[in-house]
C-alpha cells in the first residue's frame, strides 16, 4: 500500500482537536517519518506497515511529556484509527493525504 507523503492529521483529543502534519515514508514494512503541530515536531518510532494496517510510536513533550501510540488502517488518501495518549486513554485520529 502506497502511503508515502504529507498528511493533516486531527486528533480528538479531550483538549480539543490537536492538529499536525505528518510525513510518512514506507520502505519495506517500515515506517519512518515526522510529525509537526502545537506541540512541536516529534519522530516517529517502531513504525510499522501491514497491508493497510500502521502503527508508530512519537514521544512529544507538549503538553505533557507522553509517548503517543498510533493504530490506523489506511484507504487510499485517508486514514482512520485511533491514537494511545500514555495514562490519558485512546482518542480517535483522522486523517487525509
């Protein structure tokens, strides 16, 4: 699945929507790339693609030091899923290429 490029990305968060662009590069199996928002720009880690299915990890540092943890399924130029925010729980993310 092609799923390299830029990405807007909103996640809902129970701070409101928290928005970022992330650029994904798929190179077998692997993702790797970066995230950038309010809360700064963070690498993605232990990217990983399966038929339409991805996961990452990013530690940010805003608002609070947290790792966030990405389960999405792509279609096409969208993306859907949902995103662990450590201790805080699981928020749903969207996005489109």
């Amino acid at each position: 699945m092609a799923v390299d490029g830029t990405w807007k990305v909103t996640v809902q968060s129970p701070m409101g929507p928290q928005q970022a662009d992330l650029v994904l590069k798929h190179e077998g199996g692997n993702l790797t790339g970066s995230a950038s928002g309010v809360a700064g720009k963070a690498d993605i880690a232990n990217g990983k693609l399966n038929g339409d299915k991805g996961t990452w990890s990013m530690s940010i540092q805003q608002p609070f030091p947290m790792t966030l943890d990405y389960d999405v399924t792509f279609n096409g130029d969208e993306m859907k899923g949902m995103v662990k925010a450590g201790a805080f729980g699981s928020f749903p993310v969207a996005g489109t290429r």
